[in-house]
C-alpha cells in the first residue's frame, strides 16, 4: 500500500475577496500535494471558507445580504479562483455544511464529556478583528498586536475550554520533536507564548444574544461556539471524523499557514486533539508575509494585489513559479510586478526557454526532429550525468522539506549547467566535423536532461510542464492535462537515463517564455520616485502662475484648483506629538517610495490608534513645512459638522494608496 500525504490550506474568512496572500498559501499547498503525487503517494488536498463568527456578521451587514446570502457569494468566488491558478484541490469544505456542523458538535460534547469545558464568568479584551478575546498581558500598549486597534472590553458567561490544562504537555511535546512546528523561528515563538504564562483557558462560547451566526453548543442552546474552535475542526471535519474512511486514510496530516495564525494552529488545536483523544497533526507548516512596499498587504491597508490579474497577465506558471522560488518559505518576501519580471527573464525565458528553444531547433537541424541514439559517454557526459542526478537528488529533498525556493534553484543548478554544456560541446562544431555519433549522443543526453527538468516542474509549472513533456513526445492525456500527473516518479529516476523513444519524431522548436520588457511606466514610476525631492525643491521656488489680473477674490480659478495635487493616502503610523495637545503627527503611504510624514492638528477629535490603516484624502503637493521641530509635507482633508466634531475624508471604496483625487 502506497503511503498518503493529506494538505490542508487555511479555510479562509470570506469578508473579504480572495488576494495574493490566500493564493500563496493555496498555490504552496497544491505544487506539494502535486510533489507527493510524483513521489507515487496517495494524496488528498482540502481547502475551503471559514464562515462563522462576528466578522462575518458584520460584513454581512454592510453589503446589505443577510450572513448567508453574503457567505454564499464570496465562498462561490474563492470556489471559482482555485481552478484559474491551476489549483486542483480535493475538496472543499464551508464551516456552514450540515456535516461539518454536526462533527463539531460531537467533537464538542466529548470534550464535555472529558470534563474539560467548564461554564463560567470572565472579563476580557475582545477585537473583532482577531475574533478572540486578549489578555492584559497579551496586549501592545493597550492595543491588539495584530491590528493594532483598540479591543472591547467585555464581561459575560461563557464556556471555557480547560487549554492551561495541556500547555505543559504540549511544551513537552514540542521539545521532543522539532520539526512538529517548521520553520524553526515559528516553533521557538509557540514555546515563548507557552513559557511566557500569558496563555489561559479558552472562551470557547458567544451568548446567542450577542452572536447568533455559529453552531450552537450540543449542551447549552442558549450559545453558539467560538469561531476558531469551530474553524480548526474543519481539517478533521472533512474527512468525516471519528468513523469516515477519508479519516482512518489521510489522518494525520499537514497544514499550511502564514504567521498570522500561528497560536490557534500551534496552541489551540493541538490542546483540543489532545483532549479529544485525536492524533495530532504531522507539520504545521508556517510561512511569512508578502508584502507590499515593507507593508502587510490588506483589504484594510488597500494594497491588495488580484493573483488572476498577475496569472492573466504573465502566465499562470511563471505567476506559480514566481511565488515559490521568490520567497523563503516561513520569511516575508516583497510583492513587484517588477520583481515578477526580472525573474521571469532570468530564470524562464533565458535559462529555461533558451535551453528548449536551442536545444529542439539543433535537433530538428542536425537530425530531422528525430531522437538520435545514445552513443559512448565521454569524461564530460559522465560529470553532467552525476550534476544531473545531484540536482534531482537535492530538489526532492529540500522540495519535500519545505524549502521550495532552495529546491527550485537546486533545480536550475542543472537547467544552468545544460547550458554551459551545450556551449562547451558545440553541437555545431560538431556537425561541421561530421562526428554524427558524438552529435546525436550530445543532443540525446541533453534532451533526457530536459525531460527531467520537465518532471521535477511539474508540481509548480502544471501547465508548462505538461508542454515541454510534450515537446519532447511524451503528451499527458489532453483533458488532464493539470490534473494527473506525469509517468515516472521522481524517486524512482535515479539511473533511468533512456525514456524517450529513439528515432520518434519530437518538437522543432520552443518558445514559451518570450523575453518581457519592463514597461516604460514602471520605469518611468521609478525614475520619478527616486527624482521627486529634487522636483519638489523646484515647484516649492517657482513662482505663482495664476494670471492675477483674472483672480476674483474667494474664487479659484481652474487653474489653481489643477495646481493642487488630491491623493489617498493609507494610514501606516499614528501619534501624539509630545507637548502639543492638538498634533498628531502621522506617516501616510501614498505609493511612493517613502511614507509621508504629515502633522494635523486634529488630536481631540480622534485617538491615534483608532486611525491606523484607515484611507484619507490628502494634499499631497503643499510645500513642506516645519511644525515644532517636525516636517509636515502634505495636508489630511476632514469634514466639520456644524458641532464642530470632524470627520477624516476618504474614498468610498478601498482604492490604491496614491491614487489621484480629481
Ligand atoms: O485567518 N501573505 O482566515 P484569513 C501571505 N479563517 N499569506 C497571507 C497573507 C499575506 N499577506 N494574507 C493572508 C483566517 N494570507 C481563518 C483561518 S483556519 C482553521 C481559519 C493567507 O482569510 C495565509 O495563509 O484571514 C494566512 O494564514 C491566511 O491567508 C489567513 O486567511
């Protein structure tokens, strides 16, 4: 019996719609599960939305829809993404299936049962947007650490989960295998959270009378279960635990997270299999954030990048192989469309599209497109032979730990050195010589070279992967063409040196990765960035323009109106400036390479905190000015009602930070 692999992906809030940040994850999850399949294992992949709780109510509520009609339509949109990014997952699952709904219920009353929820009274920090309750001491200056807002302070009776109960045995646990929380920073930051003391038991309940949406508790209806107890349950869920036949195959398995949700998945969810008397999970497998200019991307923040946008626009499989090879799994990496392509230039269309393009069009010149049989292996053969079989050797280990980027370029160490090959053999010298049996044993090493890299792409490249194969005559069947995968496993390669069929009729040629160019706006949009305090400098010694026998007095012409530069601006930075009771002084991304630093004397009308990630409207082109020793380049629009109470201006609509107000 083949040994099983089970991946699992965050199911997703959907008060939001899907951006980058879920795609990674997603995409990371699909290239592994892709990966094991090669290996010959037995796979299953499960995705899905987490539908339940505050957030969602909210949300709900905002779009007019009520909570079900609202989780219906952006479940539906996550449900019509995956398939567009190549992502071929198993199942499913949305917190609100009846199944799903009745497993945590049981799951619920064993626990009870157990003797390890309790009913009780408790005060706490509750922020919405984390959908959990903080204590003091997990508190940065009063705020969440996560959003950096300030949490509700809520007193009510609710269910505990006895959590504190299992955290030494779990501090144990962890210790002993090191790898049970990857990369290593991730499972160092769990033990802290344990040792630091700060951890208690969970509130595992909302009364129905503040929160009706989530499944009501098995023993007491008069409450509906925290979201993330209800959340974690879904990796078990969906495989039908206790009896189904999916649980007894796939469990356990390995899930897949960014930072974000480390304490849930690295605290909560094993005390609560622990206390079920489930296994526990093999990996959890943690990665960083992609980031936008140095900022988390976020609905909130308004810099989100669409994956079907970037996909559409570079190619599906340069988008996938983009993601992985640019970020080390478990760091932050930076998001750029011109990051995008400087690696598709570099790694695609020169190393590996170069090398099939080259490579196919030698072999329909020299040889009529035909496979030319394997001669006698020279000393050079010989030490390409055992690069290649390092490089396979390296990818799959470092790809099966993790480690996608190292085991990417582990890949291309072999991509790199054909090259080199076929520049130092010179197929065309030889030619000119008429050495045909050196020729043709030059051309075929190089093409069953490429048939490995072809292989090992498969998991991140589906689609290109499934092209190249073909160009070298062995097609995948048409209509799965993303779904099943290539005969052979990557294990199963070493010493296997002569798949392709000799004599059979093969591509011509390859151009897959054509050259791209960096658009003349992005360049532009540099160029401009890194001028812009010299041009600044010269707008603020111009003089005034405007023709002044035109003015009228209180009236401005259009000319000054088109001489003030309106943009949005998101809020990264908020604060009091000392000894200045009317200042806060702010730091304002308005898509330039630096944030702004802008003073406004509005402090007693808005705590700080409050503002961070909100989106304004600003004068972007006022000429800076110094203000108690601080530099203001740039001024916030607010609104006054007649009581004099001011409101922030700002866009409808979330909208990139910088954009233009006209
Ligand atoms: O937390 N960079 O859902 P969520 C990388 N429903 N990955 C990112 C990212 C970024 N900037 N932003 C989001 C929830 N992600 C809960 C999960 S699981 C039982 C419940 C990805 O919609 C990343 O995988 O907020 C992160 O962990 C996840 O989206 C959070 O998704």
């Amino acid at each position: 019996m083949s040994s099983t692999f089970y991946i699992t992906t965050p199911i997703y809030y959907v008060n939001a719609r899907p951006h980058l940040g879920h795609a990674y994850t997603t995409i990371v999850a699909d290239s592994l599960r892709r990966f094991h399949t090669l290996l010959g294992e037995d796979t299953w992949f499960l995705t899905g939305t987490d539908e339940h709780g505050d957030k969602i109510v909210k949300a709900a509520e905002a779009a007019g829809q009520t909570p079900q009609e609202f989780v219906d339509g952006i479940s539906g949109q996550f449900q019509a993404l995956w398939p567009k990014l190549g992502i071929k997952h198993d199942q499913f699952i949305r917190t609100t299936d009846a199944d799903h709904k009745a497993r945590v219920q049981a799951f619920l009353q064993k626990v009870y049962d157990n003797g390890d929820i309790y009913f009780g009274e408790h005060g706490g920090h509750y922020c919405t947007g984390c959908e959990r309750f903080y204590t003091e001491k997990e508190l940065e200056n009063g705020l969440c650490p996560q959003h950096l807002t300030k949490p509700d302070f809520i007193q009510e009776k609710n269910y505990f989960f006895r959590m504190s109960k299992y955290l030494p045995w779990l501090a144990g646990h962890i210790r002993e295998n090191p790898d049970f929380i990857r990369p290593e920073r991730y499972r160092n930051e769990v033990l802290s959270m344990i040792e630091s003391g700060a951890l208690e038991d969970l509130c595992i309940s909302r009364p129905k009378n503040r929160l009706e949406w989530g499944i009501e508790l098995p023993f007491d209806k008069d409450y509906v279960c925290y979201v993330w107890f209800d959340a974690l349950l879904n990796y078990i869920s969906a495989l039908g635990w206790p009896d189904g036949d999916k649980y007894a195959a796939y469990w356990p398995g390995e899930h897949l997270v960014a930072k974000d949700i480390l304490k849930p998945h690295g605290v909560f969810w094993p005390t609560m299999l622990k206390s079920a008397g489930v296994p526990l999970y093999k990996h959890l497998n943690v990665h960083g954030y992609w980031l936008i200019k140095d900022t988390k991307m976020s609905k909130s923040l308004g810099n989100v990048v669409e994956p079907i946008k970037m996909a559409e626009h570079y190619g599906l499989d340069a988008f996938r192989y983009f993601l992985l090879r640019d970020m080390q799994f478990g760091s932050d990496a930076s998001f750029s469309e011109e990051a995008l392509i400087t690696r598709f230039n570099a790694d695609l269309a020169n190393d590996l599209g170069n090398l099939f393009s080259r490579v196919l069009s030698m072999n329909a010149k020299y040889f009529e497109s035909k496979v030319p049989p394997m001669g006698e292996l020279a000393e050079d053969d010989k030490a390409l032979i055992e690069l290649a079989e390092n490089s396979r050797r390296n990818y799959v280990q470092l790809f099966g730990n993790i480690r996608f980027s190292q085991g990417l370029d582990a890949l291309w160490d072999l991509v790199r050195a054909l090259n080199k090959y076929v520049d130092s053999q010179a197929p065309w010298t030889l030619f000119k010589q008429g050495d045909t049996a050196r020729l043709g044993t030059v051309i075929r090493l190089l093409l069953e070279c490429m048939r490995k890299v072809a292989l090992c792409l498969w998991p991140v490249m589906p689609g290109t992967a499934a092209a190249l194969l073909e160009q070298l005559g062995q097609p995948l069947p048409a209509s799965e063409r993303f779904g099943v995968a290539p005969a052979g496993n990557v294990n199963d390669e070493e010493g296997v040196w002569e798949c392709l069929a000799t004599g059979s009729v093969i591509a011509s040629a390859s151009n897959l990765f054509p050259r791209l160019e960096i658009p003349e706006e992005m360049k532009e949009d540099k160029k401009a960035k890194q001028k812009k305090p010299a041009k600044e400098k010269e707008a603020k010694a111009a003089p005034a323009s405007a023709p002044a026998e035109m003015s009228v007095p209180g009236v401005a012409e259009y000319a000054d109106f088109q001489k003030l530069e309106l943009r949005v601006g998101t809020i990264l930075e908020a604060g009091r400036v000392p000894k200045a009771d009317k200042l806060l002084c702010f730091k304002i991304d308005l898509g330039e390479a630096e944030p702004r630093q802008i003073l406004s004397g509005i402090a007693e009308h808005f705590e700080p905190e409050t503002l961070v990630g909100r989106q304004v409207c600003v004068v972007a082109n006022l000429a800076p000015r110094k203000i108690r020793g601080l530099v203001s380049a740039g001024m916030i629009l607010t609104a006054e009602a007649p009581d004099g109470k001011l409101t922030l201006l700002a866009p409808g609509g979330d909208v990139a930070p910088g954009s233009k107000i006209s």
